[in-house]
C-alpha cells in the first residue's frame, strides 16, 4: 500500500463477503476500512474519510440505503463527513426498482450479488477517476486563504494555521459565500446547530479568536457587521 492508495470503507455485514472484498481489494492496492453495520460504518465516515464506500442494502441495524441518504444530507460542516463521498450500492436484489431506489439515494453506481469481483474493482477504478478528476475536491480558496475540508488544513499566504473544530466550521460557512452577510442566528445554526440568543457570546468568541488567527501576518479575513453577524472579507475577492 502506498502513501496515496485510496481508502475504501466496507460497509457489510456477511462475514465471508466482507472479507473477501477486503483481502482483495487490499492485494489491488487500496487501503481498508471495514464495518459490519450502519452505525459503525458512519463512525468511520465521520473520523476516517474514506474515498470511496461500499455498502450493503440489508445491514442489521438499517438499511444501507438510508446511510447513504446520510451521506448524501451531510452538510460538511457540523458533522466532518463529505456529502459526495462517491458511494456503490452492493445488493442481493437484482430488481430494477431496487436500482432506482439505489440511484434515487443518490448511488453512483450499484452492484446486484452475486458480483462479479473483476467488475466491481473496474467500477470502483472508474468511480475513483471521476472523483480524483473533481478540481479540488471542495478546496476552497479566497484571496490569500485556502481550506481543504477533506483534510480541515487551513493555510493564509501557505503558512499553516491550526484552528479548534468549531473555529473550523465556523470559517468554512464563511468562506462558503466569503462576501455574504451572515447573521449570527444562521451561524449558530451552521455551526452549533442550535439557536440560542444566549449563545451568541460563544459565536463572536470563536469569530474573534478565528479573526486574529487568520489575521496574524495581517491580512483581514472575519469582519464584524454590526448589529447582524459575519462576512468572510469585506471586498470583492480575487479566487
Ligand atoms: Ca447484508
């Protein structure tokens, strides 16, 4: 396995096909990840993104397709999971409804077993192609600042800055739309998830601590708009 090989994570719950799928898919080159329900599988989603994920429909604790409905509602912001993590329906229903239940859930491809091992490794091959040919992968980059969501770096004038998980959402909302006016009460949303009046203080801490991180070699990212909330810059910017 090399330092670039692309991780797949597994979500099955058959013993025999989880393994095998694994051992083979290890002997190509990629790096595993491994689950044999629902919850765990998303576990893994949240603190390991993989590039690619293999689920079964008929998982002990829900469908396959509803984690895959999770995938696809994650907002990549409150939760570290990338909502286009190009995801492969693996089922034991051959039906062509069951396919487009598949797709309707946003699949981008789906398998019906028995599969063939050969076919499925060249479906995966492409389906990592396509998303490697994707620009940046959700990099996002205004005037002298860049974030990688996948990975949560954050560089101003490529200098590292590390900042706290909530500082982190709370920059990518921001630099989602980096010359919107965000108010405070959707920033809350965004990133606590909740709305409290009281929560405010916490909102303009972070916003604070985040303004001078970013402005340390002086550079003016995080701008106050009194009485409403936050923008990213105040100008027009350059990408
Ligand atoms: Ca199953």
């Amino acid at each position: 396995m090399t330092d670039d090989a692309s991780t797949i994570l597994v979500v099955e719950d058959d013993d025999a096909t989880r393994s095998y799928l694994a051992e083979n898919l290890a002997a190509d080159g990629y790096a595993l990840l491994t689950a044999d329900c629902a919850g765990d599988g998303w576990r893994l989603l949240e603190t390991k993104f993989p590039d690619l994920v293999l689920v079964d429909v008929g998982l002990p604790d829900g469908s396959g397709l509803e984690l895959l409905r999770r995938v696809r509602a994650a907002d990549g912001v409150s939760s570290r999971v990338d909502p286009a993590t190009p995801v492969l329906v693996l089922s034991g229903r051959r039906g062509e409804l069951d396919r487009l239940r598949g797709f309707d859930r946003g699949a981008d491809d789906y398998v019906a077993k028995p599969f063939s091992y050969a076919e499925l490794r060249a479906r995966i091959a492409a389906l990592l192609r396509r998303t490697q040919r994707r620009p940046g992968m959700g990099r996002l980059r205004v005037g002298t600042l860049e974030l990688d969501p996948s990975s949560r770096e954050v560089r101003v004038r490529g200098e590292r800055v590390t900042l706290s998980q909530k500082e982190f959402s709370l920059l990518r909302t921001l630099a989602s739309e980096p010359t919107r006016v965000w108010t405070k009460e959707e920033l809350l949303r965004n990133v606590w998830g909740f709305r409290s009046l009281g929560a405010t203080r916490t909102l303009d801490s972070h916003a604070c601590r985040l303004r001078q991180k970013l402005g340390a070699r002086g550079d003016h990212y995080v701008v106050n708009v009194w009485g409403v909330g936050y923008r990213l810059v105040d100008g027009p910017v350059e990408t």
